[in-house]
C-alpha cells in the first residue's frame, strides 16, 4: 500500500512537474535569442524593454541614432539590426534601396489596434514595410498672455514675419522643418523641387532671420517655452504637449495653410538575424499595455488607437491638452517624401539663410 501510494505521489510530482515546463516553455518562447533594437534616444517606456524580455525570455538590445541619416548610414555599411524606428521619408528611401523585408501580417496579430489616421500613410500605402510607432504633427506654440488665439489662427505661420513679435520667436535649428514653414505660408507644398518656389521659400526665411531675431534651437525650446522666454515657437506636437502640461499660459495651434504629419514606424531591415523575434517585438508594442507605457513615458501620440483615447478623455494623462492628438485627414497636411537633391539644395541654402542680415 505504502509503495503504491509513493508511487502516486511521483505520478502527480512528474505531471505537475511536466505542467510546469510546458508553461515556461510557453512563456519563454525565445529563451536565449537575442533581439537588436536601433531607435531614437529616450524614446521606449520606462518598462518596454524589461517587460518583454521577462514575456519572451529573450534579451533585447539597444542601440541609439540622432539622426535618420547616422542610421543610414550605419546600416549600409553593414551593421545588423532586427528592428529599426526611423521616420517616414528614410522608410520610403529604404524601401526604394530594396534594404527592407517585408513585413508578414499574419504574425502582426495586433494591427487592428492602430489608429486610423496612422495607417496607410503615402511613404508605405500599404504598411507593406512598416508598422507606426509614435506620430504626430508641427505646428505653433504661443504665450497666450501675449499672443491672441484669433491672431495665430488667422496669420498660421506668416505669423512669424510679423513685427510684433521681433526678437519672441524660436524657430528649429533645421532646414527642412523651416523651408516646410515656408513652403506652407507660400500656398506651396513642402516637398516642392521647383526651382522658383525654392527661392522664394529661401527669400522668405531670410526675411524672418534679417528682421525678426529669431532664436534657432532644437530641444532647448521645450524649457525655454515652459519658462516663458518666448511668445512663439514652431515645434512638433510632442514637445508642445510637454509644454502645455507644464505651462497653462502656453496654446497650440496647428496652421491652415497645412503642415507636416510625421511618422515614426517600426521596420525589418533585409540584412535582421531574427526576424521573427523581430516581428514578436512589433506585435507587443502594439498591444494597450506596452503603447501606454511608451506614450506616458515620452509624451508622444500613440500608434494604440485605445491608448490615444484614454489618453485624452476625463482622467486621462493628456485631457484637454491640445497638442497630444496630431490632426489627420487635413488635405493640406503632408508627410515629408525622400528627395536627395531637394535636401541638399535645402541644406546648401539654409546655410545661406542664417548669415544673411
């Protein structure tokens, strides 16, 4: 009797045991694959990253760009990522170079999360090579003890060639992001390579440098508008909604003329040694949980159509703050396209521009 029920007692040992290992062999997937991630500095949730190793068991690592180009570059000259999170006009590059995979649909259970207005957008129609991750748009931020509402709303972005405001105004240290102000005030689109549209963008940036003292900053304008050193700057929608939390005497306005609908979006590179963990990251992200945690971290408009929601209703992190949803379905609002030619001649010109007094 006694070894009969010893020997029941292993029988439950063992199933209980094989239980076990069948579940961690659930949970931990991807134990001891590794995952290499390239993205933009400061731009995951504070527990993304550990999060998903402890669902996976693989270990995740990063890797940092400032700049679309210094990521280019890095992997043309052979470097090898599994998922890389560049902007809108970089993805429509490397797509045209043949340097992505394609993304495969049925491994991206959680694609019907995404918000409308992120999807399908022109530099991948299809989503075919990328999937969002964070968006948003440019537009004016303004001191409202100083500047009215009706006045932004009524000048858009020639509100920064007028005289009131000398010597008030930020603008980006970037010739792409003013030479977009200038295109949209001309009635032009931002990606225009006609020569005299060109010059006449040109010619208006000098008038603002020449006769407005403008400030030209990157990051620095999110505490220099949060101090109130300035009545007007030209930011994107994330910096502003950090702004606005921070600041109740700031508004933002996004101009009629149209202005820039910029997306950063999740892709595959050819050359990825594990696209199928690859694929498991992008799937994660997009559930409400990792999307919460990487907008309440960095205050950008999440991909998560839910997330978004939530984020702006009563209660909510970003209620009534203005500049947290980005405008979408606005006809004159543009994403930037991939243009060498164009971006040099900008870049020469925008040289030109700040030495001209």
């Amino acid at each position: 009797m006694i070894k009969k029920l010893t020997a029941l007692i292993l029988a439950g040992v063992m199933l209980l045991s094989g239980c076990g290992n069948t579940k961690e062999e659930k949970d931990l997937k991807y134990s001891g694959q590794t995952l290499k991630i390239f993205t933009w500095g400061e731009y995951t949730g504070e527990n993304l990253i550990k999060n998903f190793e402890e669902q996976t068991g693989a270990h995740v690592i990063m890797e940092y760009f400032d700049s679309n180009e210094m990521m280019y570059t890095k992997l043309s000259a052979g470097d090898k990522y599994d998922v890389l999170i560049p902007s809108d006009y970089m993805i429509e590059r490397m797509i045209k170079e043949d340097m992505l995979s394609t993304i495969d649909k049925d491994k991206i259970t959680n694609f019907n999360l995404l918000a409308d207005g992120v999807k399908n957008l022109p530099f991948d129609p299809e989503n075919n090579y990328s999937i969002p991750y964070f968006w948003g748009s440019v537009g004016i931020l303004y001191n409202k003890n100083n500047v009215s509402k009706e006045t932004v709303e009524n000048e858009g972005f020639e509100i920064f060639r007028n005289r009131d405001y000398k010597g008030k105004i930020y603008m980006y240290d970037s010739e792409r992001d003013s030479f977009m102000m200038a295109f949209k005030a001309l009635g032009y689109s931002m990606n225009s390579d006609n020569e005299d549209e060109i010059m006449k963008a040109y010619e208006w940036l000098v008038d603002i440098n020449a006769n407005m003292e403008p400030n030209y900053v990157t990051d620095e304008v999110i505490d220099g508008m949060i101090n109130g050193n300035k009545d007007l700057a030209v930011v994107y929608s994330g910096d502003a909604t950090v702004v606005l939390g921070e600041n109740p005497d700031m508004g933002f306005s996004m101009p009629k003329e149209g202005s820039n609908l910029w997306c950063d979006s999740m892709v595959i590179p050819k050359n990825a040694e594990n696209p199928e963990l690859a694929h498991e990251f992008i799937n994660y992200v997009l559930t409400y949980e990792a999307s919460y945690d990487n907008t309440k971290t960095c205050g950008y408009a999440s991909a998560n159509k839910d997330v978004l929601n939530d984020m702006m209703s009563e209660g909510g992190m970003f209620f009534e703050n203005e500049a947290f949803v980005p405008r979408s379905g606005y006809e004159k609002d543009e994403t930037f396209e991939y243009n060498e030619v164009l971006k040099q001649k900008l870049s020469e010109l925008w040289i030109k521009v700040k030495v001209n007094k």
